[in-house]
C-alpha cells in the first residue's frame, strides 16, 4: 500500500505525539521512539493506542 507522504507529515504517535513513519514491510505506521506499530486495515491505519501492537 503505497502511503501519502504528505499525511504522514502531520501525522503524530497518539501516545507520545513523536513523529512516525510508514513501513511497507510491516504494513503499518511505526512510532520508534515508543516502539509501537498502528497496523493499517483496509488500508487505513488504525491509530488506536489499545489496538497499537509492541514491537521488540
């Protein structure tokens, strides 16, 4: 799925309001800074910190 890269400009981790960025390979939004992955489904990133999966 191919990401707006004008969208993820003012997009902003809701947990920690740090900047994030799109991995392809995972298939969703990465806060690094909070190690959190926001998967996207239907291709919509769901921005839930509940739903947010913990990356290692």
């Amino acid at each position: 799925m191919p990401f707006n890269k004008n969208l993820l400009e003012i997009l902003a981790c809701p947990q920690c309001r740090g900047k994030v960025r799109f991995d392809e390979k995972l298939g969703g939004i990465i806060c690094d800074q909070c190690k959190l992955l926001y998967e996207a489904k239907d291709d919509i990133p769901v921005l839930l910190i509940e739903e947010a999966k913990k990356l290692s």
